[in-house]
C-alpha cells in the first residue's frame, strides 16, 4: 500500500479555524485527521501540504519512521509551529492503518483502559459573579459534572464566537503584561465569581479557571491563596509556558493543582516541567504536540512522574473524537476539554452526523474501524475560512 495524495481544507468552527487533512492511498484507505491552531492557520496548512514531497509513495502504515524522518529532516525542531502539522499527518496515517486492520484506533494502541471519558465544558465567565454562577449551573444541567472558565475580569470579545468561553468584555487591558502593575484588590473580586459559582453547584461539581499565562510567581500565588479553600479542579497556565523553575516554585507552594502544557510539543518540550515537577495535570494539545505518536510517549514519560494527562482540546468534533481513542490507550488519563456549547452541538451533527451522548460527565469511546466516524465534506461548504485575530 502507497500514499497517493495528501489534501487539506480550512473551515471555519464558531470562533477558531480548523485545518482538516486526508490522506488517500492505493489501495482505497483514506485516513483523516483535524488540527487548530488559531492565528496560524493557514501556515500550518501550508506546512501539511509540505510533507507530500516526503510522503508521497511511502508505506502509510510505517508511522514511527513517518514520524521520526518527518520531525528529524526538518531541522529546525520543537514547538507546536513544527509539531502541528506532523500532527495532522500522524493522526491520519493511525486511522489508515486501523480502518485496514479493520478495529478501532485505540486498539492500536494497547487499549482499552476506559469505555467512556470524563469531560468538561467551556463556562461563560460574565460580567459578575451571578452571571458565571448562573452560567455553571446551566453547564451542570446540560449534564456535566466540570466547567472551566477564562479569568475572570481579564477576557472577553463580546459579541464574537469567544462568548462562548468568556461572555463580557473584561475590565483588564488586553494587552496588560504580567510584569505590569496590578491592583491587589483584583483577586479578591476573581475569588467572588468562584465563591458564586462553588455556592451555585455545591461541592462536588468541578470548577477550573484558565489564566493563558497571564501572570507572574507572585500573581499566579496570590490568586492561588485567593481560591486555595474552594476546591478547585485547577488552574491553568496560571504563568507563562516558558519557564518550567517559576511555574514549579509556584505548585511547591499552593494546594490547587497546577495544569499546563497545551504550547509545549513532544517529550522534548514537556520533559524539563515533568522533571522539575512544575505540574499536576499535563495538558498537551493531541493536534499540536506530535499527535497519537507524540502523545503516547508524552503520557508515558508523565505516567512515570505520577502525572495525569488533561489534554487541552477547544477544538472541533474530529479532534475530539481522536482524543477519546487516545484516551481510551493510556492508565493515567484525567479529563479532557470540549466547548460543550449548543453551537458545538451543531457541529458535530452537521460534520459527522449525530453527537454522543454525554452520561455522568462521560462521553463513550467509539468502537467502529479506524476513528469511526466520516466528516461530512460537503458540510464543510458551509463554513469557510475566516481570519482570526487575537491577544495573550
């Protein structure tokens, strides 16, 4: 069996682009994927459409060599600018070779250890507490047992796709750095929106925030010890993803778990956090850090750290659906990010044809050849390419 061609098309998703890939051989196996990586989307297009020269010809289901070529020949290694379109093409050719082998792609990969996987959705912060309250108790109603939100006073693009995650313009300048002054008084306002929130759901429901590194030690600490007895899940990126001695000086020194990684890419770029002990939860991006194959040794490396794998994933339908068969292939995994909105709903029964159910926070593994599913293509016609802009 030889690869035959490589395709791409943009599409716009909501508020964030995606790039879906095919890959046709010789013998009628097509095997597809989805990537997102917002504000760089027609670059990594055109990256994927740069492997045909490698690919073209080759055994598809030669993958760890596909791999180990693809990331080694290129030179100018590491980063989820590199790691992404390898992505792509990695999580195609696994679903070639188990539509061949005529099993699900979890199986593939040694699974499964799970039938179904815990999720959590996207949480509009609003504008005051009684609207991020209200908005967590909406999300428990829909049937999940978790929500995250964004930092609060700090985001928002109201009127936009991003309402889904932020729901109000925030009352921080976008473009504030984290070495910038800030009034102290902000934390114990962020504290009041989660107090709402913990009061709104009781205790056992799953609260997160998601800070996109927008502080530094000292901040990230104080907004720790400001939400430190509201039983958090986590908080996110609450520094930025460079320094791996801050980010662990900070978890020596608070009692909410630390989550990050969805900008580090392959063991390389994980492995001086993970040595460091710098996090509790390991968020790499499944189409952004080497793929199934970048991933797998990922989750293996944070295993032996005792660390659990939350992959950061507010991407589109496919790429969900990818993550549930690698979830389903590891001993440590979390919990996975999904938007969870009504306008993610849409989109999966347009591009796939139904939704999964979600059950006590759960959605089920499929167990159909390869991913299971088939993106619609035609579907696709409706969402064109937008140009997406943005801020730290």
């Amino acid at each position: 069996m030889k690869i035959t061609a490589i395709r791409t098309r943009v599409v716009h998703l909501d508020f964030r682009n995606a790039v879906f890939v095919w890959i046709d051989t010789d013998e009628g196996w097509t095997g597809h994927a989805e990537t997102v990586m917002k504000r760089r989307t027609l670059t990594i297009e055109r990256a994927i459409q740069q492997c045909r020269s490698y690919l073209i010809g080759k055994d598809p289901t030669d993958i760890e060599d596909h791999w180990e070529k693809m990331y080694r020949d290129s030179f100018w290694v590491g980063g989820p600018m590199h790691a992404t379109p390898l992505s792509a093409v990695d999580c195609a050719l696994w679903d070639i070779l188990a539509q061949q082998c005529g099993v699900p792609v979890y199986k593939l990969l040694g699974g499964p250890t799970r039938r179904k996987v815990p999720v959590y959705c996207h949480a509009k912060g609003g504008a005051t507490p009684e609207e991020f309250a209200a908005s967590v108790r909406a999300s428990r109603e829909r049937g999940y047992t978790a929500a995250k939100t964004t930092l609060p006073l700090f985001y928002g693009a109201k009127g936009s796709g991003q309402t889904a995650y932020s729901g109000t313009n925030g009352v921080v300048d976008r473009h504030w750095k984290e070495t910038e002054l800030l009034n102290p008084a902000i934390f114990q306002r962020i504290r009041e929106f989660f107090v709402a929130a913990r009061e709104a759901v009781g205790p056992e429901f799953g609260l997160a925030v998601d800070c996109h590194g927008r502080f530094n030690l000292k901040g990230a600490l104080r907004l720790c010890r400001a939400l430190e007895d509201l039983g958090l899940l986590f908080v996110e990126e609450p520094t930025p993803p460079e320094n791996a001695d801050v980010l662990a000086e900070l978890r020596r020194e608070t009692s909410v778990p630390i989550a990050a990684g969805e900008r580090w890419a392959t063991i390389h770029g994980v492995r001086p956090f993970l040595e460091k002990q710098a996090v509790d939860l390991l968020q790499c991006d499944l189409v952004n850090c080497g793929g199934i194959t970048g991933m797998k040794k990922i989750a293996a490396l944070a295993e032996a750290h005792y660390v659990g794998m939350a992959p950061h994933n507010p991407n589109g339908p496919l790429a969900t659906v990818m993550n549930l068969h690698f979830a389903a292939s590891i001993p440590n995994y979390t919990i996975l990010e999904t938007i969870g909105s009504d306008a993610d709903q849409r989109l999966w029964r347009e591009l796939l044809g139904s939704a999964p159910r979600l059950t006590d926070g759960s959605l089920p593994v499929p167990c159909e050849p390869g991913y299971g599913v088939r993106v619609n293509e035609d579907a696709l016609d409706r969402y064109p390419y937008e140009p997406h802009e943005g801020w730290r």
